[in-house]
C-alpha cells in the first residue's frame, strides 16, 4: 500500500500502547540437570535478595510479575533475536504446567534462533558498528568463529584465551568464509595500543585508552599503566608504514617491552592490577596476558562479563556504562556484581548458566509497566526497563511477524529481503549502543513506516499472515484482529482496543473493505512504538 492511503491511518496508532498487566506467580527454577539446577536456583535467590534488599532500603515499592504475553515476547527477543510467532505464543498459553517458563527457556537456549543471535552479539561487541567497508567485508568471518563458540558453549575464558592468542598471519586468508579470531587483530588494525585499548575495555571493563596519551582525568590509571599493559601486544608489528585491516604484519610471541608513544622511552609489559608477569620461556607475551586475564580470581574478569550479561537482559548494567569500571563510577548494587561474578567462576565461566539464572529471578520477570511513582529509576530494578531493539532484532521480528518463509536465498529471490535488511539495520543502528535510551528518530520511524519491506510485509497480495488471516473461513473479525495483534505484539487486542478497531474494520475503514481495513491496522501495529521496543 503506499503512503497515501496509510497517511489518515495514523489515528489508528493512539490504540495501540506499552503498557501490560500483572502475572500469576511462576516458578523461577529452571528445567536443567540436576546438577546445576541447585546453583541456577541459587543464584538467582541470591540475586532477588540483593535487588530486594535495595528496594526496600530506597522505599520502592517493585512491579508485579509479567504476564505470560509480556514474558513470552521478552524472553524470546532476549535470547533468540526476534518475537515469537503466533503460534509459539499460543503454546505456551497453552501449557499449563507451573514450570513452563523455565522450560521455555531451555527449550529456546537449545535452538538455532540463540546461537545466530548470539553470535550477533560477539559480534557487535568485538567489530562495533563500523562503518569501515574493510571491516564489513571481514563481518562474516567473526561470525563464523563466533557462531561455532556459541553453538558448543565453549565456556568464556577459553573464548578470550582464544582471543588474546591466536596467531596474527594478517593478510593472508582474510576471507568471509575463513574462521579464525584472528581477525579481530585485522580490525583492529593490528596495532598495539588498539589491541590494548579494545582488550581491557571488552573483557576487563576498563577504559584505559583515556590514559594513553596523559594521565587519566577521571580515574586512577596513568599512562605508565597503559604503555605497560600495551606491551604485551608489542610483537605484533603491521609491515606497512599506514596500518589498515588488510595490512601484512609480523607477530613476535616473545616482545615483552614497548616504546611509550612517540617516545624513545621504554616501559615493560606489566597486569593493570600492579603485579609483575612469572615468566615462562615456553609460554608467549599474550600467552601470559591470557593467563593472568582469565584466572578466577582476576579482580575485573568475571565482573566485566557478569555486568554485560546484565546489561543484555535489562538494558543498562549495574556499573553502567558497562565499560567503565572505577571507582568514581559504583555500581548501583556492588555486592550483586560481585555475587554474579562468582556464581559465573563456580560454573566454570558457564555463559548459560549465567542466563539461566538471571532469567530465573523475579527481578527479571516483573512486568515493565509502572506500577508505582517510585519505580521511575531504572537502576533500582524495580520493573523491566523499556529496551530499544537492535537493527537485527528489528529486520527478524518483522520478518517472524509478517510470516516470511524459506532459506535466505529464496527470502532475497522474492522480497528482496537482504537488501532490506541492510537498510533497515542502517537506519536503526546508534553508534552510541544505549538501549534504555529510547530514542527512534523521526527518520527511523519514517523508514519503517514507508519503506519497501513493510509495505510488502502488509500488502494483501504478498504477505502470509494477512492472507492467512484474511482468508480464515473460521475466524470472525475479532479473532482476526487477535491474531494480528498476536503476529506483531505478541499479546490479544485489549478492550479499549477492541471497542475501537471492531468497528472500523467491519465497516471497511475509509475504502469500505474489511481486508483493507484489516491490513491497515496490521501496518498500524508493525509501526507502534510497542512493536520496536523490548518490553
């Protein structure tokens, strides 16, 4: 349809709103092995004590629980990228055994949906969004190495150990089709301070580059420090005088010092923590570096990443931003990143376990309506935080939603949908990644609103949940009208809803046909703030 006859359609969108209803009390025990269930369980107490414990210090009275619409929706865009279809919704409505969260949960923890979504995540956090075609060109590759992480849930450390030690051959076999870590090295343009840079922020939550050219202003680390910790990347030499992704280099394994700056001045490769690397002849520089990174007792380790897995699941971490650990930044709850951070080390560096718990809590399973004046501080975590989708949750929810079909090859044949995924991963990508900061642009919303893709996507010729719905011979129009709203916002029409759109839609809207009528208000609800936001 286009613009012209969606335009007076825009006083459909005021009946469409964010907000949910309370939820019946759910187990938060999760359906794993026997053997971890205990510690998952565990955790996850422990977790709603120290939220608890801050709530009633603060006076804040907490949200209650989601309901089972609003939990389905956040659970499946959290660990698969994308809403439930109609039917996954209508299934777990349907079960009514008093663990079919958790079960749900591990259900989706088990799918392909978590592994590509996943490895979308390692992705953005190693590569960013950058717009460097060279980089773009090596996107596939770190997704390929990724992916095979996630699939095994391959603990961790070891995927940071794989990190900080794989060999630097740049230049040779830089293919999208290659697997190899190496490549973050490319993207990073195989420069020490980068490396040291992007190191300490990713997996240390540290900002040390602010320290690379002076002192830092806002923290306690100098540039000793940096150039210190910069030298355990300083045999990695680009051949060429510009550096680049492509650039050819050598890799010394046994470089142990570095030249601060521009200076002639050396400094000695040296842990942030102020201890002074054992030495092995066997082992390499970064081989060292991995070593002390990845030890259980490492003070910013698992603290780093036990804050990131928060952030992922509720918008903003507890040390927020999440890269930026000091102490003239606290934590909202210091005791709870430090109580995540060892239940993380006691798994093992257990990614899954680590999600298991968290979604297990109560904290997480509160609806994210406001329920209580007191409530409006996100990081007292006293509701669910409204969180903005990601350009990858945006193009595959729309895609579940409208009910496209077929392997990406057949997708790009008839609906063009690669190049569609593109644009809309262009148009909704921040450089700035604060997903509580709900900002769509006025463009974004004009992008999706009259773009191609969902123009196509509610068309009555070319999109199957409409002809599904349209055609039903055994749906009257309110059920027709609840399967929509289940196919976009995964939850039935509510009344105040229902009192307005029943008659528009039996009437025939302003062309006098109901299956225009019925796709207008389809296109309605794909363009709702609901529809873009994790709830």
């Amino acid at each position: 349809m286009t613009f012209w006859i969606r335009w007076p359609l825009t006083m459909l969108c005021s009946i469409v709103s964010v907000c949910s209803a309370a939820a019946p009390h759910v187990p938060a025990s999760g359906a794993v092995r026997a053997e971890h269930l205990a510690d998952v369980v565990g955790l996850a107490r422990a977790i709603d004590r120290r939220i608890g414990a801050g709530l009633k210090d603060r006076g804040v009275t907490p949200a209650p629980r989601a309901d089972d619409y609003e939990f389905a929706r956040r659970v499946y865009l959290d660990l698969t990228g994308r809403i439930p279809k109609t039917s996954e919704v209508r299934a777990f409505l349907d079960d009514r055994s008093p663990d079919k969260r958790s079960r749900l949960v591990e259900r989706l923890l088990r799918s392909p949906n978590y592994v590509t979504h996943f490895t979308y995540q390692w992705r953005s956090l190693l590569v960013g969004n950058s717009t460097n075609q060279q980089v773009q060109f090596l996107n596939p590759q770190i997704e390929n190495w990724a992916r095979s992480r996630v699939r095994d849930n391959v603990p961790y450390d070891r995927i940071v150990r794989e990190l900080l030690t794989v060999p630097v051959v740049a230049g040779r076999g830089m293919t999208p089709t290659s697997n190899s870590a190496a490549v973050f090295y490319q993207i990073n343009e195989l420069k020490p301070d980068m490396l040291a840079a992007a190191t300490s922020r990713l997996f240390l939550g540290v900002k040390l580059e602010c320290a690379q050219c002076h002192d830092h202003p806002f923290a306690n680390w100098t540039r000793k420090q940096f150039w210190e910790y910069t030298a355990f990347f300083g045999g990695i030499k680009p051949q060429s005088v510009v550096a680049g992704v492509f650039s050819p280099a050598t890799d010394n394994p046994n470089v142990r010092e570095i030249a601060i700056g521009d200076t002639n001045k050396k400094v000695q490769a040296k842990f942030l923590d102020g201890s002074e690397p054992n030495w092995k002849p066997d082992v390499s520089t970064r081989e060292t570096l991995a070593e002390w990174m990845t030890r259980p007792d490492n003070p910013f380790f698992a603290r780093a990443v036990a804050n990131r897995m928060w952030e992922h699941f509720f918008g903003v971490g507890l040390v927020d931003p999440v890269d930026d650990f000091r102490d003239e930044n606290p934590a909202s709850h210091p005791e709870l990143v430090d109580e995540l951070a060892k239940g993380f080390v006691a798994s093992n560096f257990d990614l899954k376990f680590l999600i298991r718990a968290i979604i297990a809590t109560e904290t997480y399973q509160r609806t994210s309506q406001m329920t209580h004046p007191t409530q409006e501080d996100l990081r007292s975590f006293a509701r669910m935080p409204l969180k903005g989708l990601t350009p990858e949750q945006v193009f595959d929810s729309l895609a579940t939603a409208v009910g496209y079909r077929g392997d990406t090859g057949d997708l790009t044949r008839r609906f063009g949908v690669q190049s569609a995924r593109n644009e809309i991963q262009s148009r909704f990508t921040n450089p700035v990644d604060r997903r509580t900061e709900v900002q769509t642009s006025i463009l974004q919303a004009l992008s999706l609103m009259n773009g191609k893709f969902v123009a196509d996507a509610t068309s009555l010729d070319r999109s199957e949940t409409l002809l599904a719905v349209i055609d039903s011979p055994f749906m009257n129009t309110k059920d027709k009208l609840d399967t929509l709203y289940l196919a976009a916002l995964s939850r039935p029409m509510r009344e105040s809803e229902a009192s307005r759109l029943l008659p528009y839609v039996t009437t025939g809207g302003p062309s006098r046909d109901s299956r225009k009528a019925l796709a207008d208000v389809f296109w309605v609800l794909l363009n709702s703030s609901e529809f873009i936001l994790n709830h």
